[in-house]
C-alpha cells in the first residue's frame, strides 16, 4: 500500500516529511474504516458460511441417523446417549483455515464437588494430538479439513469414545440452559483453582 501512496504523489510538488507522514497516514486511515466493516461483516459471513455448510453429508447424516436437528444459526444439535452434543462449521478468513467444531456438554460437578482436575489432565494427556480439548463442563473436538469435510465414520466415533470416558467416570449430562446458568460459578471456581 504504501509504494502505491507514494505513486500517486508528485515529486516536486510535495517534500519528504510530507511523503512520509502520508504514507503512514494512508494505511491508518483506511484501517479506521476497514475494520468496524470487518467487525460488522465476519459474524454475518461467519452465520452464512455454518448454515450453508449444514447442506452438506456430514451434518445430514448427523440429522438423519441420530435425530439431531439444525438451528436458525447453523448449529447442528442433538442427544447422544443423554449428553447434548453441538457441531457447526468453522473458519478463519485471515488463516485459509476451516474446521468442523464439536461441543459436548456434561455436568461440571459430582453432587457437590466440582470434577478433579486431575481426570481432565489424565484426559488430556490421554487425547493429546487428537484436536480434543477437555474444558471444566464440556469437551472440543476439532476436526480440521481442506476440501472435504471429515466423515461422518470418523467423527461419530470420537464423539462416542469422549461420551464412554464421561459415563465411566459417572459424569452426568445436562441441560443446555443449566450448563449456561452455571458457567459464572464454573468460571468463577476455575479462578480460584489458578490463584492457588
């Protein structure tokens, strides 16, 4: 940007400092108006992209073979053995990068205690270099891709293998809107357990 700013100014009408302060000037100018677009337009493009990749095998055969249904914002959700499973599509415009993501939610607590940390370090350790994340109330699986989608025989099986871990260790499911009402207290014990 900035040799094509200094192309468009002529030589001996303008002094150096001048050139100079306008090819700062240029790319900052354009940036304050580039980026509240940018801020406005990606969730929009984002919204557009998960509903139209819904279309595709994957996200069917999840609707068609375990009844999961597909929201207004492109969401794929539905009940694997009782745990609320959600997947959608993804990416990131700057990166070239797209990526199926899969949240399965679980009760962040055992009657009154919150979950051993130490189960989620056993589980990570034990799905590392998978794309799985285990969080204090749900698991990521992300499923990174190029062309193609991942297949359905490929990421059902994750799914299921995160869900046995879960029901082995007799971590319960939960309803999305009490997961929601307790992410504050989640959040709030997670901060305590760093401040130690």
């Amino acid at each position: 940007m900035a040799p094509t700013a200094t192309g468009i100014i002529p030589d001996e009408t303008v002094s150096w400092q001048k050139k100079i302060a306008i090819i700062l000037l240029v790319p900052l100018v354009i940036s304050i108006f580039l980026a509240p677009l940018l801020y406005w337009l990606t969730p929009k493009l984002q919204l557009r992209h998960r509903r139209k990749k819904t279309k595709k095998k994957l996200f069917q055969e999840f609707v068609e073979k375990n009844a999961f249904r597909i929201s207004d914002d492109g969401h794929v959700l539905g009940k694997i053995d009782n745990y609320i499973v959600i997947i959608h599509a993804n990416y990131n415009e700057f990166q070239s990068t797209k990526w199926i993501e899969t949240q399965i939610l679980f009760h962040p607590k055992q009657g009154n205690q919150y979950i051993s940390q130490s189960f989620f370090q056993r589980m990570i350790r034990k799905y590392e270099g998978k794309n799985v994340t285990w969080f204090a109330n749900s698991i990521l699986i992300k499923s990174d891709y190029i062309l193609k989608l991942p297949k359905y025989e490929v990421l059902y099986p994750l799914i299921k293998r995160c869900i046995s871990e879960l029901k082995a260790q007799n971590i319960t499911p939960i309803s999305h809107k009490q997961w929601t009402a307790l992410i504050p207290e989640t959040q709030q014990y997670l901060n305590n357990i760093e401040k130690l």
